[in-house]
C-alpha cells in the first residue's frame, strides 16, 4: 500500500529543524577592531558608537558626541555629527 499524502499541515509529535547557516552576529551589530579614548572623559569605546565632532573635531564616545538616541538619529539621518558642547554653545 502507497503511503498517505501529506495534506501540508504539521503532525502532532514531529517537529521541523532549521539548520541556519549565520554563525556569528550579523555585520551591523558587531563591534570593529578600532577603538580609541574619548577626548573629554577618556573612556575606552568603540569608533562605531561615537565619533569626531563637525565643530571642534575632537574624537567623542557616543555619550559626549550625541548625548542621546534621537540625536544620534538625527546626525545618522543629516550625516552632521555636532558634539553636546558645541550645540549647548551654539557653534
């Protein structure tokens, strides 16, 4: 006797494995290898989380560059990184 067509719904008991062929985190959520000391608080960081201010191009971590999340949209969106000092100042 031939045995019975699967009608495409899931039997109770038997489970599908997904074998993923991603290891490792993708690109955009790995840390690079160059990393270097904020010029205002001295902390160790990640060039990805911070960066060098348009004004007085002094190389920030994320807190002193963008000072939070939406303004670190905004510098992503407008490709202008202003540091909280120079914004506060109004340079």
């Amino acid at each position: 006797m031939p045995p019975a067509r699967e009608t495409g719904k899931a039997r109770p008991g038997r489970t599908r494995r997904y074998h993923s062929a991603v290891r490792a985190l993708p690109s955009f959520f790995r840390e690079t290898d160059l990393k270097t000391n904020c010029d205002a608080c001295g902390g160790f960081f990640d060039l990805l989380k911070g960066g060098v201010c348009d004004k007085c191009r002094r190389i920030l971590c994320g807190n002193h560059l963008h000072g939070s999340w939406t303004q670190r949209l905004i510098s992503e969106i407008t490709r202008k990184n202003v540091c909280v000092e120079c914004r506060h100042a109004g340079r």
